[in-house]
C-alpha cells in the first residue's frame, strides 16, 4: 500500500480510499475481492508491486475469466497485530477471500513493538486502536491493551501534530499521482523504478540467531489466526493461510539468520495443527524454491534501517530474500490453486445467505465520493 522509498503514509482510512480495492467494491460490488496481507515479501519489496504476488495472482484471475480481482494490502515490516488492523480496516470494502502469507515473524511476542514505521502505524490509526480496545480482538486482546495504554501515555497534541503529518504526506501523494497519471496519459507509460543493486549475502553468527530465539520464546501466545477464523465464521470470508517461501543460508544447527532449524520446524508444525483447528485453508509455500546458498541480496530487508557505511553488525536483518519476481512466478500459481475450491467448500452455506455480506444486501455499495481519484 506504499511505494518502494520507506512508507510516509500509515493512516489506513485515506490510504485504503485511494486504493484500487476501493474504487473495485465502489464499481463492481458484485464482483469478488482477493485481499492478500502480509509484509515485504507479500508486498514484492525490494521490486514494483506490479511484479508482486499479488499481481500475478491477479492476472492469473483474469486470464481465467473468473469475477473476481486480487488486491495488495501489503505492508513494509512484520507484525500480526498491525496486519490484523489492515484486515480489519478492509472489511468496509467487502472481501470475499483473505490471503495471509506470513512467517514465524510476523509473530514477535512485543507490544509495543519499537520500531518506528510500527509505532507511526499506531499513533496514526489511534482513533482504531482506542475503539478495538473496548472489543478486543480475538488471539490479539493482550498487544491490543499494551498498545492501548501506551497510547494513554501520549499527549493529545502530538496524535494531532501526527495527524497533520499525515495529511500532509496524503496531499503530496495525491499530487504525485495525479501527476504519474498525466505522464501515463501523455506517453502511454510510465517507467517502473530499477531493479536495486544487490550486495554478497553476508556470513552470520548462528550463535546470535539462537539467543535471538530464546528472547521470542512466547511467540504462539498471541495469534491472529483466531481473528481470521472469527471473520471466516461470522462474515462468510473465506481465509487462506500461507506458510511464505524463506531462503535457505544454513549455517550449524540454523536455516537462515533469523530462524534456527528446530525452531523452523516447530513452528511449521504449529502453524499447520492451527489452522486445521480453525477450519482455515492452509498451503505451505515453504518449498517452493530449490534450497540453496544465496549469492546475492536485496540492499536492505527487515527490521532494522540501512546500517552507516563502518557501522559494526552482526548481520541481523531479514535473511536475503528470493528474487521478487521468480518468487511471484512460483508463489501466484499455488495461491490461485488454493483458492478453487474455497467457493463451494462443503458444509458453508454461499457468500450472503448469513447476511454478513453487504455487496449482496440490497442497496449496498459505496458512494461515488467514498474512494479517491
């Protein structure tokens, strides 16, 4: 939901306005809407959303003829409790299915969680937070009332200031689209940004990945699978669950930087006995990609900012990701697999009848002024 350079909008109302998913549910309410969540990989960083997963499973919909269009509701950095709140947000505009690529990242047991594009994401979504904190959500209610009495802490005029931050940054996106928009018109394209320059992979100390471990022991205990599962049941939305594709950089008794073999298969083990528990459609992606050492990779991925040229590390950011477009080559085809037999799964009555879907109520839809331009 942002370009490539760092994220400068966080607030969910205007961003998803702006979104295609809304102009979609505004002028095809009828149809179907695939919304895909999850972090950079999901997203496509380091490359251009059109060459995501999202987009291929998109073209994959069309070229199948089916009424039914993908959307990337993706976001730089992982975080369970922040994807809940886009999943939350994306419900005025009438999902049919869920897609949650994730890994065991995006369940870091830390709430608040400091670092700054998560913590602007709350401050900027305050007005959300506070009413989720009188109905907690499910699997999330402990993050959601740290969160919350963190907010508590914050003077009222600097949400304000955030806000008009925000706004700012809404405008000047607007204006840089209207003026992408001028240039598309006038040349009939628009050149999409360079491939980034990729660096050697760099060696890591396996020893450092392990403590790392030991400090996120707690990670199953907060789960957005019981918020998905919620939605599934009492909106009729269908949800895929997907275990996303990690490079393999073994080093000892560790399958990549940031995760360690033991731990890699404990948590595939949870993840599939959970959602089979709650009814959740669920595809491993995990293998989809020959294990390998990689060479090359992305200039920067993960949770850490780029670090000063001399700066010390131990190499603790994001393991080196799979090229974005050969993952959506491989991944896109598998989600679209996943999704045929959603529809017609048995013992679910169809999309409407619970009377949770609105684009099938009579005289629902969203008004002409509700998206942006």
């Amino acid at each position: 939901m942002h370009p490539l350079t760092p994220p400068e909008i966080f607030w969910l109302d205007p961003l998803l306005r702006q979104h295609a998913l809304c102009r979609h549910a505004r002028d095809r309410p009828q149809d179907q809407r695939v919304v895909v969540l999850g972090s950079s990989g999901p997203f496509g960083y380091p490359l251009p959303a059109s060459q995501a997963t999202p987009a291929e499973l998109d073209r994959l919909l069309v070229a199948d003829g089916l009424p039914a269009r993908a959307f990337n509701l993706g976001f730089v950095n992982t975080y369970q409790l922040r994807d809940a709140f886009i999943a939350r947000a994306a419900l005025a505009y009438d999902p049919a299915v869920i897609v949650y690529p994730l890994t065991i990242d995006e369940f870091t047991h830390a709430a608040p969680l400091v670092f700054p594009p998560v913590i602007e994401f709350f401050i900027d979504n305050a007005a959300a937070l506070e009413a989720v904190a009188k109905d907690p959500l499910p699997g999330l209610v402990e993050p959601i009332l740290r969160y919350s009495l963190w907010l508590s802490g914050i003077p009222r005029i600097d949400l304000v200031a955030a806000r008009l931050r925000q706004v700012g940054a809404v405008s000047r996106a607007l204006v840089r689209a209207v003026g992408q928009d001028a240039i598309r018109r006038a040349t009939g394209r628009l050149d999409e940004p360079p491939r980034p320059t990729l660096r050697p992979a760099q060696p890591y100390d396996c020893a450092a990945t392990l403590a790392d471990e030991e400090k996120n022991s707690a990670w199953s205990t907060w789960d957005i699978l019981a918020y998905l599962e919620e939605l599934q049941r009492t909106r009729g939305i269908d949800v895929v669950v997907a275990h996303w594709p990690l490079n393999h950089q073994p080093s000892g008794a560790c399958y990549d930087l940031r995760i360690s073999d033991a731990r890699l298969a404990q948590f595939l083990e949870w993840l599939k006995a959970n959602t089979a528990e709650r009814g959740l459609a669920y595809i491993d992606l995990h293998d989809l990609l020959a294990r390998r050492v990689p060479r090359f990779a992305p200039p920067h991925r993960g949770r850490e900012p780029p670090r000063r040229r001399g700066a010390r590390t131990r190499g603790r950011g994001r393991p080196p990701a799979p090229d974005g477009s050969v993952t959506a080559a491989r991944t896109a085809p598998a989600l679209r697999g996943a999704l045929s037999p959603r529809a017609g799964r048995a013992g679910r009555p169809p999309r409407g009848t619970r009377g949770h879907s609105r684009a099938t109520r009579p005289g629902w839809g969203l008004s002409p002024a509700a998206c942006y331009p």
